[in-house]
C-alpha cells in the first residue's frame, strides 16, 4: 500500500476474533510487535460482539485527519491514498491555513 499510495499512508491492523481468546494463534504480543515494527496502527477486534470495531474507524480516521492538517498528506495531491467523497469537503482548512487567512482578513 505505501509503494502504490504514500509513505504516510495510515494503515491499521487489526486482530478480528477477539472474542475467541482461547482459539489464539497470535498473541497479543506478537501482533503488537508487527504493527510497531511496520509502523501500523494495531487494535484487537471482535465482529461478533462488535469491540473496537468502531474505534478501528475512528482512530484511523483521526489519524488520517491529524497527518492532513500537519501537512504529512496533502489530499489534493493524486496519489496519496485520499479522496473526498464531496466535492465541498475540499473546503477544509488545516488550523494554520485558516489562521493565516484571518490574519490576512484582520484590520488590526
């Protein structure tokens, strides 16, 4: 995914079957130092009693929201692994872009 998107692709990898502990091939550990060692974001998930499946999404989205706004992903850009689903989500502004254009609307 990084060869064919970007470098700062946000990538999160997640343990499904949590539920089923006593059924582990991997351990806990063992998955957690993949993801560290790979630069992914790792949760352990359960379809079935639906843990952390939301808060897979939520995490990598403000993941994906936090390396836009400092620059790291520039959604604009073909490439990056990141589309707007509608044509007036393009209008979001990073805090500093936004700030320097008040600064510039300011009279003070």
């Amino acid at each position: 995914a990084r060869m064919l998107a970007s470098q700062n692709i946000v990538i999160i990898l997640c343990g499904n079957k949590k539920d089923l502990d006593a059924d582990r091939e991997v351990t806990f550990l063992e998955a957690s130092r993949f993801a560290q060692e790979n630069e992914l974001m790792f949760l352990e998930t359960s379809a079935l009693t639906g843990e952390n499946v939301e808060e897979a999404f939520v995490q990598c989205a403000r993941k994906i929201l936090n390396k836009i706004e400092s620059g790291e992903l520039d959604p604009e850009r073909m490439g990056s692994g990141i589309q707007y689903g509608d044509a007036a989500l393009r209008q979001l502004r990073s805090p500093r872009r936004a700030q320097a254009q008040s600064a510039q609307e300011c009279g003070c």
